[in-house]
C-alpha cells in the first residue's frame, strides 16, 4: 500500500478493503498469540510461585525437625 502512495498512484476502495483485511487478519492473528502467550506466562509465575512455597516449607520442615532432635526430652515424653 505505502508503495502505491509513494508512485502518488490513487488507491481505490477495493484496495483499501483488501489491506483492512490484511491488517485484520494479522491484528486478530497478533491476538491470539498475544493471548497464548499471556496464559503461558500466567502458569510460569504460578509454577514459580508453588516452588518458591515448597522450597520454604522443606526449609521450614528441616529446621523444626533439627530443632526436636536437639531438644533433650522431657519427662512426660519418656513413656
């Protein structure tokens, strides 16, 4: 299109459809792309997310069972 304003030929009606068509075809295809894109980056974060959290809860289930094994035991746990 840009080369037919540059020649200053005229556009007519018939090309300025066909080129909406074009750029709508690409528009709606940037679209859904725009969209997979987003909901791959959606499950990224949450994966992330979930990690991090599991990572703290080993860590946090280590240092409590490194704490009970230090601590001598009391009377009433003897039994």
């Amino acid at each position: 299109m840009q080369s037919l304003l540059q020649n200053g030929e005229k556009v007519t009606p018939k090309q300025w459809k066909a080129e909406i068509q074009s750029l709508q075809a690409e528009y709606d295809s940037i679209g859904k792309e725009k969209s997979k894109t987003a909901t791959e980056l959606a499950y990224a974060e949450v994966i992330s997310c979930n990690k991090k959290n599991l990572e703290r809860e080993l860590q946090n289930e280590s240092r409590q069972h490194s704490r009970q094994q230090g601590r001598p035991k009391q009377r009433g746990e003897e039994i």
